[in-house]
C-alpha cells in the first residue's frame, strides 16, 4: 500500500469519526422521540408512537408535547426574549462597530476591548450584575425585559463583530462621493452603508436569536417568576425528562434544516438574478 493511500485512508476515517461523533447523539435522541417509552432512550426499542408529540398515556393523561401548556409558555417566552435581543443588540451592535471603524486614535485598541469584553465575562456574572443594577437604580425585576437587557449586554458584542468584518471590506470612497454628492449622513446610511450591511445584519439577527434561545445561565438570575425554554428542560433534568424533550430537538432540526433550504434557494435564485443582469 503506497503512502498516498494510506494517508487517503487516515483522513476518511477520521472523517468518519468525526461525524459519528458529531450526528449520532442527534440520530438516538430524534428515534427516542419516537420510541414507545416513558423514558427517553433508544434501547430497547418498544415500538413507533407519536404520542410523545400528541397523544395520552394508559389513564388519559395527556402527555405530548403540542398539549404541554407550561412548556408552550416557555417556547413562547424564548421566542419573545430573543425578538427583543434582536431589536436591542442589531442597532447597539451596529453604533459599535460604525463608531470603531471611525475613530483615528490611541485609544481604539483600549475601546475595543471594553466593547468586548461582555464577550468573556461569565454568563452568571452578567445576569446578577444586570439585576443587582436595575433592581436597585430603577426597582426593576426580574422579568422579560431583564433578560432581555441582560442577554443583549454580551450578544450585542457578537453582532459588532460581525460588523466590524463586514466593514473591513467596505470601500470609504462610496461614503465620501455620496456625500460629496449632497447626501446628508442618514441618506448616506439608508442608500450606501446599509445595503452593504445587509447580509451582516441577517446574520447578526439570526446569531443574536440562537444566543438568546439557548442561553441559561444569565437568564437563570433575571427571568424571575417566567420560564423559558432552556429553564424548563433543566427543570425536568432534575424532576425526571420524558421523550417529550426529545420532540423539541426533532422540532428544531426540522426548522434548522428547513431554513438551511429556504436559505440555499434563495442563495441560488439571487445568483442566478445577478448573473442574468451581468450578462
């Protein structure tokens, strides 16, 4: 066996293990959603049910996910919390990464790591802080709008970011002949600089929803009384999971993949337009 093949051999199977690694724990916990057992496993197989989505136990309980009306207001609050993440880290984001693409001075490299510096601060610290302050300077608790405050602290940073790397690529001279052209500044920002940004901005968006959704322990200290999604399953860790958290991931890998293709479509018919316009 030469060399070359030995090497071609090495490096598929490392790519085979590493997407075992990486897609078998979703393979058992999506066929757990559809195994006919109250606890959430594979082995043994017992049979293909959806009751784990909706149906009814042996009593006529209800037990499927869609009938489960405190796990529907946590998905509910999630969704709510990560809209206004988005409404609140897209702009801070943005002003971040326009005023450090601006400025000229000593003090950029210092800026910059105050800016991101929520980035590497722990998720604990962030939320006792954002509550501590705001309970204590405005007497508000813990609620949505906590969390929503306190999750865009560290997120908004991850949108600067991507900014930042957007506008690394962006050509000043269109800035300055716009405005030479008697653009005012706002003109300026709805015609030329946000146009550029637009994939940036889609993509700020969606990472600053995932963050949010998924985020546990700066919203454990200023959710208060509410619940959200991430909340919830922890608290039927401790309680005991049925394979009705099993239905959630199937859930959101079938949303994932679907915009994964609605993305590709679209992809593909804009570079079809561009191509028939340049040609």
């Amino acid at each position: 066996m030469s060399a070359r093949r030995l090497v071609d051999l090495f490096v598929y199977a490392y790519l085979a293990l590493f997407f075992a690694y990486l897609f078998l724990p979703l393979v058992f916990m999506v066929a757990a959603a559809f195994n006919d057992s109250r606890f959430p496993t594979m082995l043994p197989w017992q049979g293909f049910t959806l009751d784990w989505f909706w149906g009814f136990d042996s009593r006529g309980r209800a037990i499927g996910l869609f009938q489960d009306g405190r796990m529907g207001m946590a998905i509910w609050n999630s969704v709510l919390i990560g809209l206004g993440v988005i409404l609140v880290s897209i702009p801070v984001g943005l002003a971040g990464a326009l005023f450090l693409q601006t400025i000229r001075t000593r003090a950029k490299s210092f800026l910059y790591g105050v800016m991101v510096s929520p980035i590497l601060t722990p998720g604990v610290i962030l939320g006792i802080s954002t509550l501590v302050f705001w309970r204590n300077l405005f007497d508000v608790g813990g609620g949505l709008m906590l969390a929503v405050i306190a999750q865009s602290t560290f997120i908004a940073a991850y949108c600067m970011l991507l900014f930042l790397a957007r506008l690394e690529r962006f050509d000043r001279t269109q800035e300055e002949a716009a405005l030479d052209l008697g653009a005012s500044h706002g003109l300026m920002m709805r015609r030329v600089m946000l146009p550029f940004l637009r994939p940036a901005l889609l993509s700020g968006a969606v990472l600053a929803f995932l963050q949010s959704f998924e985020n546990y322990n700066t919203t454990l200290f200023v959710i208060g009384i509410e619940d959200t999604l991430t909340l919830n399953i922890a608290t039927r860790v401790r309680l005991g999971l049925t394979p009705a958290v099993n239905a959630i991931g199937v859930i959101m890998i079938g949303l994932t993949i679907l915009g994964a293709v609605v993305y590709e479509i679209l992809r593909r018919r804009e570079a079809r337009r561009s191509a028939a316009l340049a040609g």
